[in-house]
C-alpha cells in the first residue's frame, strides 16, 4: 500500500506530459464542439448546445483546477501543482467562449439588448460577474505580472472561489425545473470549499 508520508515524485517529463495533455484536450474538444455546431452537425439547437457545453465545461475545469491543491497536499505530491493554473486558464477561456456565444449567436451583437439581459436578469447578472472575476484572474496569470502584484496576486486569485460559487448559482437559476443536476455541482463545490475552510474562515474575517 502506498505510504501517505513519502512524498511523490515524478520525472518532470511526466508533469508535461499532463500539461500538454489538458492543453489538447481542452483546446481541440471545444474547437470540436464548435465546428461541429457551425457544419450543422449537432443534433438540435447549436447555440444552446454551444451554451450548455461551454457552461458545464467551465465549472468541470474550475473544480478541477481548485481540486489541485488538496490532492497535491493529501499526497505530498508538490509538481501537481503546475497543473493548476493551466486548468485555471481553460476555465477562463471556455467562459469567455460561453459569454461569445450568448452575445454572437443568441443576441448577434445588440449591444443593447445584451446589457440590458445583463441588468435585468439576475442569473446573467451573477454570471456576468463571476465572467469579470475569471478574467482578472486569466490577464494576472502572466509570471511577470504575478511577481509584480506580490501579496495582492493571492488576495486577487482568493476570488476564485467566489468565481465557483456565482457560477453555481447562475447555473442553477438558468435552469427551469431540472434543478437536480445544478444542485450536484453545488454539493461539489461545497465540499472544495470544505477543503479551505480555514483559509477561507481567514479571508472572511
Ligand atoms: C464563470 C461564468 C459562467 C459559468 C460558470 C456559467 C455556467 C453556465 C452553465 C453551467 C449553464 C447551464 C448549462 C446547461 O444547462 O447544461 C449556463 C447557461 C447559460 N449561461 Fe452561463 N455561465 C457563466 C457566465 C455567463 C455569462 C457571463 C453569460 C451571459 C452574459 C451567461 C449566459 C448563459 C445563458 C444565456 C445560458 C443558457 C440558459 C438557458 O438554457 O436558457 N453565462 N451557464
């Protein structure tokens, strides 16, 4: 049986090798999807089919991205680290595909209407500022730019728990009676943040 003690190691080959696998997978499933929607080739409506993909797709890579850490430390297993951020990237990336696609397709670009879809339906709403908090945090993932921010770098990218829950709650407030499936990424996400709850007990105060 593995001994939790011993930290794990792996050749660093290894740790790329993940890397570029997440890069892979990420990048060509949604540029898949999305060719697939502008052949005609989905099966029913492609821009709610885009919406729903790129939704869900951004909470799975969010809560992958915040279950890192705590299998990093469960295990000792420091070089998992480096996966983090590039499935925090991927998160960012497939909302601002999501937010693309609302105001592309479901709205072609009236600006108008777009805002005020943002004002006045308060799933959007809540959407639209978990969008802001994971754009922030994809511009300030630079390395030059995280050196330069210092100790406020942490305070930023501590939002992205906020990020999750917003985009738990938008997800479950978009839906009109399935509210099941919204309300099993919310006990998942719960228990990420159970995971933190010290950290986050601190943040609060
Ligand atoms: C981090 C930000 C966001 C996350 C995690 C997210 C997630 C989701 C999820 C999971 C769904 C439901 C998918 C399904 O039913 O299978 C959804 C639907 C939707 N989202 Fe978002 N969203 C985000 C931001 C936004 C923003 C900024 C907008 C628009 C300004 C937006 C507009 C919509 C719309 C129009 C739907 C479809 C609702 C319907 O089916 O009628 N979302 N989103």
């Amino acid at each position: 049986m593995m001994n939790l003690t011993t930290p794990v190691r792996v050749p660093s080959y290894g740790i790329n090798a993940l890397r570029y696998a997440i890069h892979v997978v990420a990048f060509c499933w949604l540029a898949w999807v999305y060719y697939l929607a502008l052949n005609g080739s989905l099966d029913g409506d492609p821009v709610q089919y885009l919406l729903d993909f790129s939704g869900i797709g951004t909470l799975h890579l969010l809560m992958l991205s915040l279950l890192v850490s705590p299998i990093a430390m469960r295990f000792k297993f420091a070089q998992l680290m480096q996966i983090r951020k590039t499935l925090g990237v991927y998160a960012a990336s497939y909302a601002l595909f999501h937010f693309y696609v609302f105001t592309a397709y479901e709205l072609q670009y009236e600006w108008k209407l777009i805002l005020s879809e943002i004002v006045e339906r308060p799933y959007i709403t809540v959407g639209m500022v978990a969008l802001l908090i994971l754009s922030a945090l994809l511009l300030t993932s630079l390395n030059k730019i995280k050196k330069r921010m210092g100790k406020n770098w942490q305070k930023l990218h501590n939002f992205t728990y906020l990020a999750l829950i917003l985009g738990c709650i938008h997800y479950l407030w978009s839906v009109k009676s399935d509210w099941y499936e919204p309300a099993i990424y919310i006990v998942l996400a719960t228990i990420l943040l159970l995971f933190r709850r010290k950290k986050i007990q601190k943040i609060i105060k």
